[in-house]
C-alpha cells in the first residue's frame, strides 16, 4: 500500500511541466533584456507563442480560475494598453491632456488617431505580455505532483545564473546576443546588473523554503541551502548592485522568518539559545565572508555605495522633471512603452548627455505616467490585492503563499529605484509568485505521503 501511494505521486514531467520548463530556460537564456529591439524579445515571444499552441492542442484544459484576481489583473493590464490603440476621433483625442503640441503638426482636418502618443511602443508593450499570459496558463495546467517541483526549477535556473555571474568575476568574457549586455560586467543572463541582483535575492528567499520543502530530504538539504545563500550574497557583492546589496540582505532576514516555525519545529528537545545560536552563526559567516570581499576589493556594490555622488544620480535629477511630465498628461496618460521618445520632448538642457534616459527608473511613477488614471487605478488595484493577500498568507502559515508575498514585495521594493518587472523572466517569476500567494499551489488537496520510518 505504501509503495503504491508513492508510485502514484512519483513518475515523469507531464506535457504541462514539460513545457513551462522549456518556456523557463527560453526566458533564462534570452528574456533578461526589456528593450524592444534586443534579438532575445523574437526569441522569447516566439517561443511563448509556439508553446501556447502546443499546450492548446495537446495538454489539459488551465485552470485559470484557480489564479483568481491574479488572472482578472493580468487581464486588466492587457486589456488597458489594447485600449490605447483603438484610433479616437479628432474632437475626443484633441481633448486628451498633451496633446495640443501633436495637433500643431497636421494642416487642416486632423486624423483619427490612437490615445496612445507612440504607438509603436504601446504595440511593443502589449506585445510583451504574452510572456505573462504564458506563465499564467502553464501554471495552471500542471498537475497536483508537479506542482511541488516548482520552486526546483526556479532555483535551478537562479544557481546557473549565479555560476555565470561567477564566470564573468572572473574574467571571462563573452557576449549574449540575445541581449543587450555590457561586456565585462557582472550581470549573469541580464543586460542590467541590479536585475541581476534582484534575481539573486529571489534566490535568497527561496533557498530557506527549498531547504525545508519535505521532511525527507531535509537534512541533506539544509548544508547546500546554506552553501548557496552564502554564494548568492557574494555573487551580490560582485556584481556592483547598490540596491541588489540592500535587498539580499532583506531577502535573507525574509527568507529565515518564512521557516522560523519548520527550524523550530526541527529543533524540539535542545535548548532554547540553539536557534539564535544558529543563527548568529549564519550572519557571522556571511559577514566574516562579506569583510573578506570587502578587503581584497571585490566588493563592487559596497565600493559603488561609498563612492556615489546624489548630484550626478539621474533618477534624482530625472524626478522634478517626471513629475512634470506626470501632470502634463494626466489623467489619460501618454501610452504605454512610450517614455523615451516622450522624455526626450521634454528633457532640459542641463540633463543631455551622450547616453540616453530609458525609463523612469521608478516603475510607479512610470505607469502613472504612460496610464494615467487607469493605469494607476490598475496598480492601485494589484497592490491592494498583494497586501490582503499577504495577511491571509500571514495567518495561514503556507510556506509556499508566504514564498509568493516575499518575492513579490522584492519585486515592488526594486521597482521603486527601477523597472525590473519589464524584463521577461522577472515578469514570468512575478506570475508564479502570485500564483503562489494566491494560494493555488498550496497542495491542500494534495494526498499526504507516508511518513518516512
């Protein structure tokens, strides 16, 4: 009886999981850029198409309503940039706020024209949802046991990304042509190096959890857990994220709070100074490490923290003129995918310079900007729903719910000073990470296995 109910959760990777793996080491590979133009976005989008077809025709039926305000958001925020693009009449898109410096360039009867200002970008960005559109109907087709192997994958992909980070420290140096990197750097797969850390810091949260995913391999577990979130932070440090280093620290401390109870629970009958022991250990070890990097100059976000200078900082120079920008078009916004063409229109002398503003580098402030008043209804909207989420995961003690709350407030935390959410892995792991938070991957109707003897 045993071995028939292991045999029944055990067995080989369905077509479902068989697929959103594929789709994961497409996005790991070639979705670490946001720019429109990098060769990685046709081999990402492709390869979301393709295997949105193959799902359709061969795997189950999705249960998108197991992901409940997580797919009704993820339709809103296709639906709003599809709206920007249906041509208005002249009198109703004259009336729109920014638009009378446009209406200058046209003699005579003006044209019908789309609410966005540059169509071409919104096109871009609703182009660039299918990647969560992807993640979230893979997810929902896998099976209950398939479920569980999940975070796996994911940590898998965050550990090779790590050891090619390492690769790079040491100076090796090779291009990705599906992105648009900086030769040289320590950025792994991505062309921006705090996306990078922010990946690392994922990892940092989810290794405790993966430590602790069944009592049957716990022990063997723990040591590499720890051997990994030693490796990520160093990794951090080497890769010159000033905010990379700030969040790996928190994602550490959070990672540690969503097992307090499995280290107790794992710890019954020692004394009680054993887990603060531990943990004291944990932090003198990272640290002892951290000052070793520090003193031998490998340390490039710690050195870059020291050396920075706020009046040369773009983003604070950026912001007066955002805001500007902000109150311009609100309420109906300028279009999504649009701000570098826009900022350029409104870009003072004493910021030029030979590179160019891409984004806002303050995601919040950006889709305010290209939304407006629905745009910032919609993200208003998505963080309302991740902090009552977040109490009931909270409150349920689900390691995988409080897993998704954790990555997802990295995520808003790094998007407050950036725009990682544009990348398309980081777009497919914040899909997964709501999926989790919503709950529907919690197993609860999972069969329980036979405890180990």
């Amino acid at each position: 009886m045993r071995s028939r109910q292991r045999s029944s959760q055990g067995g080989h990777l369905g077509l479902p999981a068989i697929l959103l793996a594929a789709f994961l080491i497409v996005l790991w590979l070639a979705g670490g850029a946001s720019r429109a133009d990098v060769l990685g976005q046709v081999l990402v989008r492709g390869a979301a198409w393709g295997l949105l077809i193959l799902a359709a025709l061969f795997s189950p039926r999705p249960q998108v309503r197991e992901a409940g305000a997580v797919a009704y958001l993820v339709l809103a925020a296709v639906l709003l940039p599809t709206l920007q693009l249906v041509p208005l009449p002249p009198a109703i898109w004259e009336s729109l706020s920014g638009r009378t410096v446009f209406m200058q360039a046209v003699e005579g009867t003006q044209p019908w024209r789309p609410w966005s200002i540059v169509p071409g970008a919104t096109w871009n960005a609703l182009g660039s949802l299918i990647v969560p559109v992807a993640a979230l109907v893979f997810v929902t087709t896998l099976r209950e046991r398939e479920r569980r192997w999940l975070p796996d994958m994911i940590l898998a992909l965050i550990t090779v990304s790590t050891l090619v980070g390492l690769l790079q420290f040491s100076g090796v140096r090779f291009n990705n042509p599906f992105i648009n990197e900086g030769v040289g750097a320590v950025n792994g797969t991505f062309a921006n190096r705090n996306h990078f850390a922010l990946f690392l810091t994922i990892g940092c949260i989810l290794v405790p959890v993966w430590a602790f995913q069944g009592s049957r391999h716990r022990i063997r577990r723990i040591p590499i857990a720890l051997g990994l979130l030693l490796l990520f932070i160093l990794v951090i440090l080497a890769s010159g994220s000033r905010a990379g280093l700030g969040l790996g620290v928190f994602a550490v401390g959070l990672g540690l709070a969503i097992v307090w109870k499995d280290m107790h629970q794992m710890l019954r009958g020692a004394p009680r100074w054993t887990l603060p022991a531990i943990i004291l250990g944990i932090v003198t070890v990272i640290s002892i490490f951290v000052l070793v990097s520090v003193v031998a100059g490998r340390a490039q976000s710690i050195t870059r923290v020291l050396s920075v200078d706020p009046s040369a900082d773009m983003r604070s120079r950026a912001l007066p003129t955002i805001m500007t920008m902000i109150e311009t078009y609100f309420p109906w916004g300028s279009g999504f995918g649009g701000f570098d063409p826009i900022f350029r229109m409104h870009e003072p002398f004493n910021l030029l310079k030979l590179t160019f503003f891409n984004h806002a580098h303050n995601d919040f402030l950006e889709v305010v900007l290209e939304g407006g008043i629905f745009g910032a209804a919609l993200l208003l909207g998505a963080l309302i729903w991740w902090g009552m989420a977040s109490l009931r995961a909270i409150r349920s003690g689900d390691r995988l719910q409080r897993l998704g709350t954790g990555i997802l407030l990295l995520v808003i935390i790094a998007s407050g000073f950036d725009y990682p959410a544009r990348t398309p892995l980081i777009m497919a792991i914040c899909i997964i990470a709501a999926w989790w938070l919503n709950g529907a991957a919690s197993y609860r109707h999972t069969p329980a296995l036979p405890a180990d003897r």
